[in-house]
C-alpha cells in the first residue's frame, strides 16, 4: 500500500508494485480459459468475449494455471473467416517452451460463425505459465482443457509413452518409443518385428474390480499397409481363461491415427488375471498413443443440477428461488436465492434417492452478491426413526462477491430402520445477501480398489485367520450382492485378515475400509487393527477403533493406513473384536491410494 500514501501524498514518482497474477484454478471437470482474459500479448485485440485482428507471429499467455494429471482433452472454440487452416501451438512456461499441444484451426465459412474443435491433450499436473502461438489469422473464443465427462481418473500409469514402455509388453513382436508417430507429447509406443498378430498388451490385476465397469480408450495407426485393428480382453475368473473382443476391428490407415473406445465389464467373480491388448494388423508395426481406463462414475442423483431449465426439485424459506443469466458457473443460468430476509437456503430432498448405508460425494458451485463476501456451508437435514437432526458436512467458506467456489464434502447416509428425510442446502449468508448455486452433484465417488477379493461372491481369495474356527464364504447375509465371509465357530479373539505385501507402497498412505455385521450376541466391538513390518519387527496399530455392532446389522470401518517409509517385511489388515463364540462377517473391503 506505500504507493497508495505516496499518491495521496502528491508524490510523482511513486513506486508501483509488481503485478502478481492469481493462479487460475478449474475444478475436477476442466478449466476454461477466456482468450481475451490474458496476461501479456503481442499483436493481439481484445474483442468484447473473443480476441481479434490476429496475424502470423502473434502471440498471448495465460500465467499460473493450475493443471490436473486427469484433464485430456482439449477444445478450442474460435472463427475462421480465411480460406486456410490456421495453426495453434500453445507452449509450457515461455514461447520457447516445450509445446504442449499443437491444432489445426481450419476455416469456418466467415468471422462470424464460430466453431468447436476437441484433439486429444497430454495430460500435465502442477502449476504452468501457458504461452499461445498464432500462425495466422483467428478470433479466438476460448481454450478448454478437460476431463472426460462421467468417469473417474485414468488406471493407466505409462499412457503417453514420453519415458520408456514400462507396464506393456509383447508375445510376439518388440516394444519400443518412437518419436515417428504421436497423438500428444512427442512420442508413442511402437510394437515391430511383430511375425504374425502381434498384440501390444497390458495387465490390469490390481487395477479394475470385479463386477465393475470401465471405459477403454486408445489411439492406434500402423504402417506397411491399412489393416483392421481390434482391442481384446482376457479374463481369468477362478482358473478359466475367456478371450472376448472389447472393441470390435476398425479399419485403420497407414500414418493416419484412430480412436478406438469401449466398454470392459469385469465379470463379478475370483479375478485371477485381466489383461487387454490392441492386435488385428498381419505384419508392419502397431502404434499406440493416449491409452486410457477409467471407471464408469454413478449417475448424478439431483436431477436438476444445472438449472438451465427452471429450478424443479429446489425451494428456499425466507427468501425467492428463481433461475437466473445473471451469472452462473457453466452453461446460461443458475440458481438464486434472492430477496433473502432471513437465512434462507437452497434446499433439494434425495430421501428418495438415497441408500441407507452408502456414501455420496457431493459437490455445490456457490457465488454471492450483495456483499464484499460471506460465508457458506453445505448442511444435512436427518430424520431417522423419527428424531431429526442437523449437521453441516462442509464447513462455512468465505467467498467473495461476484466469485464462484466449489465446496465438497461426503454424505454418509445412516442405516436407521425409517428415514423419512433426507435434505442437503446451502446456506450461511445474512439476510439481504444473494445467493447462487450451480452445477450441483451427488453421486457415489469412484474408488480404485487395490483388493481383487473383497467382494467374496465366488470365494475368499487370500483372506486367513491364525485363530481358532470356521472362515467361508456365506450366503446368510450380505452387505452388497449375495455373499460375505464368515468366521464362526470362534474361540478367542480370532480375527479376519489380508496380507497387504506387494499391494501397498512403502511411505504411502491409504484409506482402507470394510463393511462388517456380527452374530450369535446382542452386539459387539469390532475393530480394525494393522501389523507393520519394518526389517522384521512388527508394530501395531488400531486403524480404526473399536465400533459397537449390533447383531444383523452392517456397519462400516473406515481409516487410513500410514505404510511407514521402510524395508516392508509385513503389512496385514485384520478385523477382530468380539469373544468366543461370537460370529464375524465381512464384505466390501477396500483399500485405496
């Protein structure tokens, strides 16, 4: 502020401060970047919503976008009025600067008719100064980098190919990088020598589960001559190996790259071994590039989220719900609550919707006017077995007038024997201030789970006891399908337990949870305890403490496992608990990064 008293002061040569960009964060879904909203440029004019007047050589950049690993995709929405493509690279950190993506804006028939145009993007984490080059003449809307709609992160770890082929693998052919051919980034993988259908493959053990869903997908071309490719999935469920297509053969040309995308649906059993693999071409070389999997996310369960339409499913007290083009976070319209004299909220009811035991994430957009700024938290209305109860599941966050805050936090629904209500709102700000929501979602988060046996529906995989009883698989109760594991016949604390070796990761940190149920008592304690092993010695720990469980009922033990930094020499999880006599059960573990 000395600049400001030194200008007060009638000071002339006052010091003025450097500019300090703030860094531009998106969310889960993508960023979008406003062409006209840079921060340096060369040649350029900003034109209302679009930059204009651009020529060979111009340049702009954006400072301190903040990447997510997941965003994959990148669109460019702009008008073409030539008669010639022109080309877009847009650089990391300066002109000069690796580039990382480089599009073909081809004519759109006049300035004023715009167009869409989405490539593949490499994806990059952390935060770039991003520079956009210009060969030619454009009006340039906006750039959008995002990830793909409805599905969780990307399993694959080496999906672009820039290091080496580590996690693929050939039987009959040699892997390798080129730099030849590549969708993103400078590189691809390259499978040559291939004496027949050579297949370039991956293994998904670990990756995917049982009973689950994921979408595939990746690029491909080849060489020598135009071939058919077709992608394959190999699946072993309790010793019995089936090769089914997962993407039927398409026809691919010489130099020239396709996409190919399915759907692999893991069968629910004992998951032996998954692998997938692109094949099909008799002779010349298979490339890929940008290979993805990713689980299939469950459906939004607020039916108008978006408020595009009206705000059906929505209403406020002490206040006025309409949907508005006064702002909003995407699309044209939001929701506002206006008129506030009180602390009127935005309320949505999913009793209906809701599963009593599950868990939901949640995600409101959330903007404020009226005032400089004003808190806001995410509150939980419950009425269970006749008593209501209210509790916020996101905290109050300040947010400033005029910007758009996302706020997240999980549901967990109780498992009461009546729930009559269950409500979500935003509120928090004082009478008089406005309040806006957007791009409201409620759905179960996607889980990678490192365990391919906590579903029990075949049989126990590599679960053991070291106690005295009975450990099956039962059909007598379940938490989820139509099997869990049973330990009867207990003598003891006999416990339930997996061996994490070769699972978890050595100075990493996971979140473990398993859904348990007693029997033969009125209730029980049931914990959750870990064995640690660093060079031999082992230490032990309470993961989560001991939880009152009541007979045929199912609850959830959920923490973190903090794997010590060390020479592993045991990792174990175990449920234990309840005396002699007391039977155990068990379903839906999971152990996740």
């Amino acid at each position: 502020m000395d600049w400001i008293d030194c200008f007060r002061a009638g000071g002339s040569n006052c010091p003025v401060p450097d500019y300090v960009p703030t860094p531009r964060t998106g969310d889960s879904n993508g960023i979008v970047l406003q062409a006209e909203d840079y921060d340096d440029m060369h040649g350029i004019v900003a034109a209302g919503d679009a930059i204009a007047y651009v020529d060979n050589g111009d340049w702009e950049s954006f400072s301190r976008v903040v990447f997510d690993k997941n965003w994959d995709n990148l669109s460019v929405t702009y008008a073409n009025g030539g008669g010639a493509p022109t080309t877009v690279t847009l650089h990391a950190d300066s002109l000069t600067g690796p580039v990382i993506a480089t599009l073909q804006l081809p004519p759109t028939g006049g300035w004023g008719t715009s167009s869409t145009i989405t490539v593949p993007f490499m994806p990059i984490s952390g935060e770039r100064n991003v520079f956009v080059a210009y060969s030619g003449g454009v009006n340039v809307d906006k750039f959008s980098f995002s990830a793909p709609a409805g599905l969780g992160p990307n399993l694959i770890a080496n999906n672009e190919f820039e290091e080496n082929t580590n996690g693929w693998y050939s039987w009959n052919g040699t892997l390798s990088t080129s730099s030849q051919y590549a969708v993103t980034g400078a590189q691809s993988l390259r499978a040559t020598d291939r004496n027949g259908n050579g297949p370039i493959a991956t293994s998904l053990n670990g990756l995917v589960m049982p009973g689950k869903s994921y979408e595939v997908s990746m690029w491909t071309t080849v060489t020598g001559a135009a071939a058919s490719v077709n992608v394959t999935q190999a699946v072993n469920c309790a010793g019995q190996t089936a090769y089914t297509w997962l993407i039927n053969p398409v026809a691919v040309q010489v130099g020239q790259w396709t996409q190919l995308t399915g759907t692999l649906s893991v069968p629910d059993c004992v998951l032996n071994d998954i692998q997938i693999f692109a094949e099909g071409p008799n002779g010349g070389d298979l490339y890929l590039d940008h290979v993805s999997v990713r689980a299939k996310l469950a459906s939004n369960l607020v039916s108008n989220g978006t408020f595009e339409s009206g705000t059906a499913g929505w209403y406020t007290y002490s206040g006025v719900a309409s949907s508005t083009t006064a702002r909003a976070h995407s699309g044209t319209h939001s929701l506002l609550i206006g008129n506030r004299t009180g602390n009127a909220p935005a309320v949505t009811d999913l009793t209906s919707v809701v599963t009593k035991g599950a868990s939901y994430g949640v995600s409101f957009w959330v903007s404020i006017g009226g005032a400089t700024s004003a808190n806001v938290n995410l509150t939980q209305k419950v009425t269970c077995d006749g008593q209501t109860t209210y509790s916020w599941f996101v905290n109050p966050v300040t947010i400033n007038d005029g910007q758009w805050v996302e706020l997240k936090g999980t549901l967990n629904i109780p498992t009461c024997a009546n729930l009559s209500e269950f409500q979500i709102f935003a509120e928090g700000p004082a009478a008089g201030v406005d309040m806006y929501v957007d791009d409201v979602n409620v759905s179960i988060p996607t889980v990678t789970n490192l365990l391919t046996d906590g579903t029990f529906e075949s049989q126990l995989g590599s679960w053991f006891t070291w106690g005295t009883g009975t450990l099956a698989v039962t059909s007598a109760r379940a938490h989820e399908g139509s099997k869990s594991l049973l330990f009867s016949n207990r003598v003891g604390n006999g416990p339930i337990a997996h061996s994490l070796l070769g699972v978890v990761q050595p100075g990493k940190s996971y979140q473990v949870s398993m859904w348990t149920s007693i029997g033969g008592a009125a209730s029980a304690s049931v914990n959750m305890t870990s064995a640690l092993g660093c060079d031999g010695a082992d230490s032990y720990a309470w993961i989560v403490n001991p939880t009152t469980v009541a007979d045929g009922a199912w609850v959830k033990l959920s923490g973190t496992l903090n794997v010590p930094n060390c020479n592993l020499t045991n990792a174990l999880v175990y449920l234990e608990g309840p005396g002699t006599g007391v039977d155990m059960y068990v379903d839906e573990a999971v152990v996740s990064p």
